[in-house]
C-alpha cells in the first residue's frame, strides 16, 4: 500500500512537471510572438512616423512654393501694369510728337506757297508729299536747255525761297535735279552729270549768295530715273525737267522716342 501510494505521487509530481513545462514553452511562445509583433509594430510606427515627417516637410516646400509663385505673380502684374502705363504715355508722347511734326511741315507749306505766290503754277508748284514739302521748279524757271547755269528769274525765285529757310528751324534740305529721257550732248556727258550740276549750282546760290546754313544742305543728281509724268509727251518731258527742293523735319527727337 505505501509503495502504492509512493508510486501514484511520483505519477503525479511527474505529469505535473511535463504540463507545467509544456505550459511554460507556450507562454514563452506567446512571449516571443508578442515580442516580435511589438517590434514589427514599434518598426511600423517608427516608418509611419518618418513618412509623416517627410509629408510635412513636403507641405511646408509647397506651401513656401506657392508663396513665392504668388508673391511673383503679384509682382509681373505690378510690372505689367506699370509697362502698359509706359506703353500708353510712350504711345501718347509719339502721336503728340507725329503731330507736331505735322503742324510744322503745314505751317511751313503756307509759308513757302505764300511767299512764291507771285509764280505761275506751271513755273513751280509746292505739296505735301511722303512727310516732307516738295518745292518742284521747272527747268523753264531755272535754266536753259542743257544748261546749268541759273537765270535771273530763276535766282529771283531761290531768293524768295532763301528768305523762307533762313528763318525756320529744325529743316533737313535736299536739292535734287531731274532730266527727262532725251540724251544729253554738249558740256555734260549724260543726265546724271546736267542733273548734279544744276542742284550744286542752286545749293551755291543758297549758300552763298542768299546765306543759307549749307550744313542744312545735300544735293544730288537723279537723272531721267524719277520721272513724274510720262516721258512719250512733250508735256511729260518738260514736268520731269524740274528741280526738287525737298524740306524734311528734324526726325531726331521722333528716333529718339521709338527708339526707347
């Protein structure tokens, strides 16, 4: 009976022993498995928190990005604004400066046609034309035919003229001489050479004989190539045997300006 009793606790001490170690090894088990998923999630949040960082950092640079862009925006529009008002007073000023120079070209045109009113139209002729005045004289006022040697007539005319230019300001004058398409013999070789010694010839009057500033002052030579009217007539011939006086305004300022 003793050894009986003996035997059944050991039994008993033994199979308590194994459940308690089976039961030991499980919770150590649970242990580990909740140790590794503390530090998976310890791991996760770690991830969770640097991605929220970098989102908030990514936040911040947009948010100063759109700052910028807007502070750049506020900034092309103030320029804008401020180039359009440019563009306008710019606009105004050259309109204001064309005009002028309108005013002067038809104030100087009446001055001109009144002052040679005593010429026949068919002798001279005085227009607006291309932003300058003409004063077109014809060969028959001013030379003989094949001549560049002015007539007293003609002198009477430049002198008239002369009075006119040495009281404007601010003129750019061209004396051009015109042939028509008829060969030319004698002194000259062509047209060219009878068309430059009739505007020299004109520019040496205005000069020095009638006091004109002669740094005012070009001259040139155009030959038959310029023709007003047809050459196929007498008529056409005698309109294109002319010298042109061309009185031009100062264009610095208008240069100057749309040059800005």
């Amino acid at each position: 009976m003793k050894k009986y009793t003996l035997l059944l606790l050991s039994s008993i001490l033994v199979i308590s022993a194994c459940v308690s170690k089976k039961k030991y090894h499980n919770e150590q088990a649970k242990v580990n498995h909740l140790r590794t998923d503390s530090l998976g999630t310890h791991a996760g949040l770690k991830d969770c928190n640097t991605k929220v960082a970098e989102l908030e950092k990514g936040k911040a640079e947009v948010q100063k990005s759109l700052q910028d862009l807007s502070a750049t925006a506020q900034n092309s529009m103030e320029i804008s604004k401020m180039t359009i008002a440019d563009q306008a007073k710019r606009l105004k000023d050259l309109q204001t400066l064309i005009q002028s120079q309108k005013d002067i070209l038809n104030k100087l045109k009446k001055t001109v046609a009144d002052a040679l009113i005593n010429f026949k139209p068919d002798e001279l002729s005085v227009q607006l034309k291309d932003g300058r005045l003409y004063v077109s004289l014809q060969e028959k006022l001013l030379f003989k035919s094949g001549s560049a040697v002015v007539d007293p007539k003609g002198k009477e005319a430049l002198l008239t003229l002369a009075g006119v230019l040495f009281t404007t300001q601010d003129i750019g004058i061209m004396i051009e001489g015109h042939t028509d398409n008829v060969p030319v013999s004698g002194k000259y070789e062509d047209n060219w050479a009878l068309s430059t010694a009739r505007s020299t010839a004109i520019v040496r009057i205005l000069t020095k004989d009638y006091k004109v500033d002669p740094k005012l002052i070009t001259a040139g030579g155009r030959a038959e190539f310029y023709p007003i009217e047809d050459n196929g007539t007498v008529e056409g011939k005698a309109r294109n045997r002319r010298t042109e006086i061309i009185l031009s305004p100062n264009l610095k300022e208008l240069f100057k300006l749309l040059n800005q």
